[in-house]
C-alpha cells in the first residue's frame, strides 16, 4: 500500500496532495497523478502549453480511483 488512511494528529502539519506519478510526453506536455492524502482519491493533473486541468482519475468502470487504505 503506497498511502495509508491517517488520523487527524497524523495529518496536521502535512501536505494534503502527494505526487503518485509524473510524465513527460514530448510535444503535449506533462501528466501527473496526484494523491489526496486525505481521502486517497487518485487525481489526475495534465499540463500543456499554456493550460492545464485536474480531474479524478477513473478506473475501467467509471469509478473513481481510491487508494487502497482508504475504502471503507
């Protein structure tokens, strides 16, 4: 398991979002996946150009992508 469910002193002081993934892809910018530390929902961040968006990454049924520690 990459990230684990914290309690709320475990949580105080840290960064709510963690870098999972980062790529390069030659001539249409980076992607990156993002963490939320909080709930362990997997983002997914695109950058090119100018512009940018975020998204939750979803698997192959259209469900949002949750780390394993956090599903209830």
């Amino acid at each position: 398991m990459l990230f684990k469910k914290k309690t709320a002193e475990e949580a105080a002081g840290t960064k709510r979002f963690q870098i999972k993934l980062t790529e390069q892809l030659p001539e249409l910018g980076q992607i990156t996946i993002l963490v939320d530390t909080t709930t362990g929902v997997n983002y997914i961040q695109t950058w090119v150009g100018t512009g940018g968006g975020i998204t939750p990454l979803l698997d192959v049924n259209g469900d949002v992508v949750v780390e394993e520690g956090f599903r209830p």
